[in-house]
C-alpha cells in the first residue's frame, strides 16, 4: 500500500565542520614493514575498549582448555533445520518502522553488511510483501494461464515439476531501493540504505516453454502475472522479456521458495524491478495492451522535477554499495592492512569494473573482483589497502559491460529532481572517522 | 453513517467456561479457532494478539474474555465505549458477537471505526478464536492440539499405474489441464483503461459514500485525505512539482480503470475480494466524487465508465533514463584528480537520526 514517498524532510547541514587532510592510499614500503612489526610486538586495538592490548600475557583462552574443548556439544538430532550460530543474532533483517502504515504491506531489509561471498542465505532475503504472507499449501496451488492463447491450462506445482527446468542466479533489487536518500543522507547503514538487494540461485522453469504449452496468439503482446495473496499483485510485462529469461521458480539456494518469497512459486524477471517478480504466482494473463495495475500507475512510477512521470521503468541500472566498513560495520583494528569488501549489479548484464574513492571521488582506484560474474547477479569487490587511520570518504562507482557508469547523486538529481522515489542507483559515501566509525554522508 | 441513538445494553454474563459451552467437539472446535484466526487477521492492525502483544490504535486482546471489558491497564479507551459499559463487565460469547456486527452503531463514539462482521458464522470463529488466547497470548494447547490433529487426518490414496494415467493433447510437453470456463472467470477480474474486463454494473456516489464510511474511511480518511501513512485518496491537484507532491487519484493516477480494478482485487484491506461489482460500482464514483471529478448524485456504469479520464493521464512519459548523459558509455569515467579540493561533509545521516535503533 503506502510506499516511500513521504519521507521526512532532510535538514541541511553547513558543510565545513570536517574538513580535514584526506588520507593518500600510498603507504610506503617501510610504514607497511614498519606497521606490522608494530603488531608482531604485541600491540592491537581492543574494538570494545580502545585499549591497547599487551600480548607479553598469555591468553586464556589459549593457555586454558574452554568448555567447548571439553564437554560434548549437541547431538545431530538437535538442529533438524538448522540455524546461524548464536553469535550471530545480530545478522537479521531489519525494518525501519516509519516507513509504512502496517506490517503487512511494508519491507525489510537483508544485512549485506555481515555477508560475504554474492549468495545471500534465504533467511536474510529482504520481503516486501503487499498484504502480508500468504501460507498455501502446495496441493491447494494452481498456475493457471488464459488470455489470448490457444488453450487456457492450468497447472499444479507437480505439473511445474515435469517442465525442463534451470538453475540461474539473479539479483532481485527493489526498485525503492535507496528511495529515502533522494532528498540526503538519512539511514545509518548499508542494510537500511541499501538492503532491498538480495542474490539467489533460482530452480525454474523458463516462462516461455509454459507459455508454448497453452499457445500465444499472434496478437499477444504484454503479459499480465498475478499473484495468489491477498494483494492479488498484478504487473504488465513485456511478452518479448516473458520469451527472453523469465523462469516461474520453485527453489531458491536448492531448497523451497520461503513462504515470504512466494511458495510454492514466484515469477524471476532477471535484472528489472522487484515488485515485477510476483510471488504466489496464481496467473499468467497473455493480452495485446498493458492492463496498467495500480502498481505500475500510482507506485512504481517515476516523478520527475517537472511533474512528468516516468514509467514502465523495468531495469535496474548499474550500482554498487560498500558493505564494509559501512556505518553498522566500523573499523575496529585501528590502523595498518584492511580489506575494503562491497557488492556491486547492474540489470543490463554483468559488471566489468568497480572503481574505489578513499577520497570522495577525487581519486580513483580499480577494486578486485572476486567470485563469479554472471549477467544479472551480484558481484563481489574488494579493495585492499592500509589505513593510516585519517578520515576517509569511500565511494564506490560500478561499470557494467555495456559501459554504463553507476552516477553521482549530485547527476542524477540534476536530471530527475528528488521526487522518483525510485530507480535510486547513485554513488554512495560512507564517512570514517579516525575512531573507525562510520556515517552515511554526502559530500560536496 | 446512520446512528442509532439507542444505548448500547449487555447482559452481565459470567465469564464461564466458554469453549466448552459453545462447541461440542474438537474438531468443531478447531476449526471455529483455525477459521477464526484467520478472520481476526483484519482485526490486527489495531489490536495485537499473542505473547508480547501491545496496545496499539486498540487495546490488546490478550485474554480478552476474561478481563474486565472496558478497563485495561495501560489503554485509553473512548469515553463512549467506557460510559457504554457497566464497570466490572466482562465480554461473553453473546455481547461480544452483538458488538462486533457494528461496533459503530453499537457505541456511537468508539474509536473502534470499523465497520463490523456481518457474518454471524465469522464472528463466532473470531471469538472462539480470542476465547482460546490466554492472558499471555499463548493459543489454548487444546485448541493447537486439535488443530494439529485435524491436520494429519489426511486419507491415504492408494496409487495409481502409471500406464493408466492419460495424457492430454494440447501443447508441447502435453502438461497441465484445460482451464474451464467457470475457473477463468472466477479469477480474470483485470480491467483495462479501454474497459476490457469490466463487469456488467452500476454504482453512485451516494452509496458509495456509506461503503467508503464503514468500510475504507479507517485508513483512507474521511475525505479520502489518508490517516497516519495509509495512502491519501484525494486531494493535491496541481502539487506534483512542489517540494512534496500529494500523489492521489486525482492529482496523479493516469487511469479510472485502476481504481475499480485495485478496489476490486486488494480492497478493503485485509478482506479482500468482499465488495460486489456494483459495490466496487459504487465506491470507484464516490472516489472520483472525492476529487472533485463529479457530482454527489452521478453514477458510474459499465456503460459510461470509458468516458471518463482522470487529470494526470497525459504526464506519464516512457522510459528514457537512456537519454540521460552518464547512460552514454562513451565516456571513460575519470579516475585521478576527478574534483577540486578536499571533500566536506554536506548532508549527514546522524542529523536526522531516523536509523532503527539496532540493540
């Protein structure tokens, strides 16, 4: 229902309160030799205290044998589902409760800042649900498919199950996603900025061989999917991009689709928006016109300063966020060697390159890119460097391989205003302090 | 909204053993608490239910049929609600159900601004339902239990050879079923700007107006004007290029068809599907009597609904995020000595501090 639009209103800053020496990313051959003799020496920060820790005492926890060195844990029988270790609570997803009128039609928001690799863990899928969770049990299922076709079908997930099926991996990325940062910097963390994000490997079948089995008439040419809760979401779709790549996936990361992202089944629309994706998918109507629903008129339009809006605007375009360190992710080693870590995508097609700035934009470097790279899925950066424990202003600027360059805030306000709500891809800053901490700011 | 001024008079029940007087066996039993709290889904935006429940717009329900009705710690009820009952009464089975066909009517005055559960069926599962939640939010283990039971009691099918199963002639891989007629129907409910889809119907402003009333003012507003974040349904004509534009049906939906077709599919929240055609008729003129488009008398039929166009409808433009510079891909982004100076700090997050507290 409600969506991003009534952010509360930024207050502007003057800007010189900290101004200071930004950090050279050089750090001298002896400095490094220099820093990490200093470690062998003994000395570390302590992230809770900011002491200095004196390693000429042996550690307990080394010198004496631990109950977990001891005693027998659990059985296999304990954990028949089993779940993160209990140091990690702090790994969930996150709602920011003004956003929306009712839990039931709202979003949260998947930590990227405590994941690594490009899969994100089920559990952690951010949801975005318009009339709560619809549990159905997969007997009760039907995918039905009318309109102009040759003959209307129905199928159950058994059916499903008989088609030729693929394994892809895709980002899925809200197209609200970054929304409250149009008008400056609000949320303190990747997760709340940046956490309408997730990346899954999906099992499915292809949308076009269900679409042969009933028969499109010549004179189809949009596509209606609609969903089985009780939002009935409903989106037009393109019959070209329905023949291209869509899958009706029925596994996520080898297992069920979660009941929050659509069990038994949901709808992949590879590289465009996240409401696209119906999940409970209960219909595929096959039209000549577009149907314009509700959230392809009211929502998931884009206004423009001029009061024109924008709309069937599907793709996601190129973007990266850095995850870590990030304002719920500090640095908390003081000085010396670090590993700069962020995602990056792009809904054209695969990201070629990722540039890191340590000085907000002034200076560019090329990050590491490590993982797979597949059209239309996360990737991972890196970038790694010593810290000489000055502030720093990071910005991450993705390149995808047709070219197209992840733009400033600044740029993209100058074409759009600050009222799109969506489609927000512009270059984040995260500001660290010479504590490690860690602000979202923007910077001129 | 019509008022009754007559009082509100309950009979002062003891709260006694009440599952066990209203349902015989368990399995009635289960089901009256399974259906009920699914129904109670649409109490629950105001009234929170289960352990760690809280008061929200209304008190939580916690064991509500053993606690004194209208005195809860912690929850300000409507003086209306609290002059409507007598001091020490609890709910029972019959006053509950009597109150919640029309709370509006019942107690004129109760903040509770809903419409009410006509079904007499419906309201009995819904307290069955609150009956079996104890003061700690937890479900009666007997209630779970029978609902458990009910569950396995699955029939097994014996299986069928394989080589008796026929297979269908249509398609490519000849899976799935022909969709009949009836099923197509039942679920096609989409309308389009050039009316495909609509149904056969009418409906007027005026009854329109008693439907908005009771069944969509709690959030929407009285005038359409939205209360706390729900959406705003009328209004802001002429704002889309201020500071904070008001996007409603008026000021910027491109099409009337999606007003019908929305109300229809996901409205009112949390009972979806409920209107009729023509209550859905009904509600879509009152809407665009709301903002302004019509007349308090007019009426919207499937025969005049093409007609009529909505403001905003030629300000949407297609996609052309491609035209913008940065789209080009001709430009190689700079990598050394991009911008002047030092960077300072412009905007900050931690000015407005809107960040979840995380502990």
């Amino acid at each position: 229902m409600t969506d991003f639009d009534n952010d509360p209103k930024p207050i502007k800053t003057t800007a010189n309160e900290l101004n200071k020496d930004v950090i050279k990313n050089t750090v001298s051959r002896r400095s490094a030799i220099k820093s990490g003799l200093a470690l062998m020496g003994g000395t570390a920060i302590a992230a809770s205290t900011g002491k200095i820790a004196n390693a000429n005492t042996p550690d307990p926890l080394i010198t004496e044998v631990q109950d977990w060195n001891r005693y027998l844990g659990d059985g296999v029988d304990a954990r028949p589902y089993g779940m993160p270790s209990q140091f990690e609570k702090d790994a969930v997803r996150r709602d920011v409760a003004w956003l929306t009128a009712d839990a039931k039609s709202s979003v949260n928001f998947t930590p990227l800042h405590k994941l690594e690799g490009v899969i994100t863990p089920n559990g952690l899928c951010f949801e975005r649900h318009h009339g709560g969770i619809a549990e159905i049990n997969p007997t009760d299922h039907r995918l039905m498919i009318n309109g102009l076709v040759d003959t209307p079908l129905v199928f159950t997930l058994e059916d499903l199950k008989r088609f030729p099926r693929e394994n892809k991996v895709y980002f899925l990325e809200c197209a609200a996603n970054s929304g409250m940062e149009w008008r400056g910097a609000q949320l303190n963390g990747c997760q709340f900025t940046h956490g309408m994000v997730h990346n899954v490997m999906y099992t499915g079948v292809p949308l076009k061989y269900l679409l042969a089995e009933a028969g499109v008439k010549t004179a189809g040419k949009w596509v209606l999917p609609e969903g089985g809760d009780a939002s009935h979401m409903t989106r037009s779709i393109p019959l070209e991009k329905c023949l291209d790549d869509c899958l009706v996936a029925t596994h996520m990361n080898g297992e069920a689709l979660r009941p929050e992202q659509g069990y038994p089944m949901r709808l992949v629309v590879p590289g465009w928006e996240g409401n696209m994706w119906v999940k409970w998918l209960r219909r595929i109507e096959i039209g000549d016109k577009p149907w314009h629903q509700r959230e392809e008129t009211s929502k998931y339009t884009d206004l423009l300063e001029d009061g024109l809006a924008r709309r069937f605007t599907w793709v996601m375009d190129v973007k990266s966020v850095i995850t870590n360190p990030s304002p719920q992710a500090p640095i908390n080693h003081g000085k010396g060697h670090t590993v700069l870590s962020g995602l990056a995508w792009s809904g054209h097609g695969k990201v070629k390159r990722v540039d890191v700035s340590i000085d907000g934009g002034r200076n560019w470097k090329p990050a590491r890119l490590d993982g797979p790279s597949w059209s239309r899925s996360v990737h991972r950066f890196y970038y790694d460097f010593n810290w000489d424990g000055s502030e720093m202003f990071l910005q991450s600027r993705a390149v995808d391989e047709f070219g197209h360059v992840q733009p400033t805030k600044d740029a993209l306000r100058a074409e759009r205003g600050v009222n799109s709500i969506y489609h927000n891809n512009s270059i984040q800053t995260w500001h660290i302090k010479p504590d490690g901490s860690a602000e979202n700011v923007e910077v001129s | 909204m019509s008022k009754l001024k007559q009082p509100f008079g309950f009979a002062i029940f003891k709260a006694a053993p009440l599952l066990l007087l209203i349902f015989g066996s368990n399995a009635l039993f289960a089901n009256d608490v399974e259906k009920g709290e699914k129904l109670y889904r649409q109490c629950a935006g105001c009234h929170q239910v289960g352990p760690g429940a809280s008061h929200a717009f209304g008190p939580q329900l916690n064991g509500v049929m053993e606690r004194v009705a209208a005195k809860v710690e912690g929850y300000d009820f409507s003086s209306a609600f609290t002059d409507a009952m007598a001091p020490d009464v609890k709910w029972n089975a019959s006053s509950l159900s009597a109150f919640l066909e029309s709370p509006m009517t019942n107690i004129p005055g109760t903040k509770m601004a809903f419409p009410g559960v006509k079904s007499e069926d419906d309201r009995a599962s819904i307290i069955a339902y609150l009956a079996a939640v104890d003061v700690d939010g937890k479900l009666a283990t007997t209630a779970e239990a029978a609902i458990s039971a009910d569950e396995s009691n699955t029939e097994k099918q014996p299986r069928v050879l394989a080589a008796d199963v026929e297979i269908p002639t249509h398609g490519v891989f000849h899976l799935g079923r022909v969709a009949l007629a009836e099923e197509v129907a039942a679920w096609d409910i989409d309308v389009r700007p050039d009316g495909e889809g609509l149904p056969k119907g009418s409906g007027d402003a005026v009854a329109g107006g008693i439907i908005y009333d009771a069944q969509c003012a709690a959030c929407h507003g009285d005038f359409g004007e939205g209360t706390g974040r729900w959406p705003v349904l009328a209004g802001g004509l002429g704002t889309l290029t201020d500071e904070r534009p008001e996007k409603t049906i008026g000021s910027y939906w491109p099409y009337l068809s999606t007003v019908y077709d929305y109300v229809r599919r996901a409205m009112p929240f949390g009972n979806a599907r409920s209107l009729s055609d023509d209550d859905v008729y009904s509600v879509t003129a009152y809407l665009m009597y709301l903002n302004d488009l019509v007349d308090e008398d007019f009426e919207l039929t499937s025969d005049n609904f093409v007609e009529f166009r909505l403001p905003n409808e030629e300000n949407f433009i297609t996609d052309n995020r491609s035209e913008e510079p940065y789209f080009s891909g001709a430009v190689e982004p700079c990598m050394t000595d991009c911008i002047p100076g030092v960077a300072t700090v412009s905007q900050r997050a931690r000015v407005l501090d809107v960040t979840p507290d995380q502990n």
